[in-house]
C-alpha cells in the first residue's frame, strides 16, 4: 500500500485560506474591497483587533479568490459583481453590521510614515517657516530646491513655508532626503475602502457618506431634469404631469377670469378679483374731499406783496418832485 504523500506548508495554507473564504462568503452578505498598500502587518492586526465582533479582514492571493468566488457563482450569481474588482494588493473586509461604522473604524487606525522615494504622495506635503536646526554649511542643498533661507542664531531658518509635494506627485530622492533632514513624516497609510459590494451590487465607498438629505436632493435634482426634458419635448410622464395639471388649470382659470365661464375651483378667485376691484373703484371717492382742498389751494393766485403808498413828504432827496 503506498503511503501518503505528507502536504506542503504551502498547500496547508491555501486549503486554510480557502476555507476560510468559504465560511465568510456563506455567511456574511457585504464586502468592504480594501487597498492595504504600505500597509504593516502589526498595523494589520491592530485593525484586526478593532473589527472583532463585528467583521472579519482577510488577505491572500487574488487567484485564489477568483477561484472560490467563481465556484460561489453557482449557488449565488450575485457574486459574480466582486470577480473584475480582485486585482492589485487588496484584502476583504466581511460583515453584516452597518457599512458606515465598519469603514470608520477600518479608516480610523493610521500610522505616520516617511516619504519614500518612487511612491505617489496621497496629499499635500507643506514644509512651515522657522528654525531647522540645521547648520550654514548646508545652505546649498536648499538652494537646489528653490527654498528661501538665512542664517539666524547659528542654523539655517526657512522664510516662508514652502509647498514641497503635491498630492499625486512623484516623490523624488531630494524631497526624501529634505524631510528626513528635517525629521518630518509627512504621510499616513492605513487602509483604504475602495469600493463596497452590497446585496450583488458594488459602488464606490464615497457613497457611504451620503446622508438621508443628500440621497432626497440628488434623487429629486434628477426628477426636475426629467420633468423639464418632458415638458420640453411635449411627451408627458409621471414626473411631468403636476406641472402639465397646473398649466392646465392656470390656462382655464384664466379663460374664466376674462369671460362670464365659471366653474367651482375659479370661483373663489373671481370673487377676490370682484372684491379687489370694487376696493379699488372704492377709494377715490372716499379720499375725494380731502384732496380737493390742497387742489383750491394750489389753483388760487398768490398774493403779490403791496405796494407802499406815497404820503407826500416830498420828492427827492433834494426837495424835487
């Protein structure tokens, strides 16, 4: 009888992973997609640490996964959405609590780092005014990155802060040796939800921190483009019809205004416009008399000033007429 070949430590660990992915996919219904790039493993395991309870965090190789997944596809075709996200250095986080809490919780744990050279910076890297520490000596290597300095108190101080990196840049040697000089781990890598599979769909995780108003106004920007497009074009829908009823109505509403047509819904305006007009036609005779007095009064000539009469005390200086 031939003996059995004793397994590999590797086949060992892949019938492990493998079992594994089939306990999570039976029985947890959402996936977090995560990007774990420069990403430790004891930062891993303190991540680990903070979902126990409420989710599970799982690496291993992508072709692994596909291959579980795609025999999952027969007994859940829902699946078959997580298959074209399985590339690149991911991990899954499995859950069935609330999505927004477990990807809080997976984001919240960061760790500083250094700048490595090679790597795209993930924000914005700003180097602030002030003393470095540094002495005059390495003034130059400044000046080679367009750094503005001077000397104060025996070290080389910064004039202005200066905006190192930008977000998306490639970092180069000289930003990694500048920080490192200057002993400043502008970085934080953690985990990064890229995307979330939920109930056979999957989205991006920026939909996570949509609230119930944002989700109403976006759901009812899109009902008015409808509506207009509808009344634009003259094909009328459900998103339509309200306006289509109000034009109506303000049309015959009109019609009855103008003409001796009435009918029940116009009845109460036409009655508001009868009083309106009645009130207006009102007025003028009431304020009739107080305002004919300020018109005599401007009808009447103004007096001209007397002249002063001639008492006969003599004519002219002199004593002439």
């Amino acid at each position: 009888m031939a003996e059995e070949v004793p397994k590999s430590k590797r086949r060992i660990r892949k019938e492990s992973l493998k079992a594994k992915l089939d306990r999570m996919l039976n029985e947890y219904k959402n996936v977090l997609i995560c990007s774990v790039d420069n990403v430790g493993s004891n930062q891993m395991q303190k991540v680990r640490i903070a979902l126990r309870g409420k989710a599970e965090l799982l690496m291993g190789k992508n072709t692994l996964f596909r291959k579980v997944v795609r025999e999952h596809i027969q007994t859940n075709p829902q699946l078959e959405a997580l298959l074209p996200h399985i590339w690149g250095n991911i991990g899954f986080v499995f859950t069935n609590f609330d999505l927004k809490v477990v990807r809080e919780m997976v984001l919240k744990n960061k760790v500083p780092a250094a700048a490595k050279s090679g790597t795209l910076a993930p924000t914005d890297v700003f180097i602030p005014p002030g003393p470095t520490g540094l002495d005059p000596g390495q003034t130059a290597f400044f000046q080679a990155l367009n750094i503005g300095t001077k000397i104060a108190r025996g070290s080389i101080e910064i004039i202005n802060q200066v905006h190192l990196i930008r977000k998306g840049e490639k970092v180069t040697s000289s930003h990694v040796a500048l920080l490192t000089k200057l002993d400043i781990k502008p970085f934080f890598y953690g985990i990064v939800v890229l995307r979330v599979y939920e109930g056979g769909s999957v989205y991006e995780a920026e939909v996570l921190d949509l609230n119930p108003a944002d989700l109403y106004a976006k759901f009812f920007a899109g009902v008015r483009k409808i509506s207009a497009l509808s009344l634009a074009i003259g094909y009328p829908t459900i998103a339509s019809l309200p306006h289509i009823l109000g034009n109506g109505f303000r049309k015959l509403l009109a019609i009855s205004l103008a003409t001796s047509y009435e009918f029940k819904e116009a009845k109460m305006f036409k009655d508001a416009a009868a009083s309106g007009a009645s009130a207006a036609a009102a007025a003028p005779a009431s304020s009739g008399s107080g305002a004919a007095a300020p018109k005599a009064e401007a009808a009447a000539p103004k007096e001209e000033p007397e002249e002063e009469e001639d008492l006969g005390l003599g004519g002219g200086l002199f004593g002439d007429d």
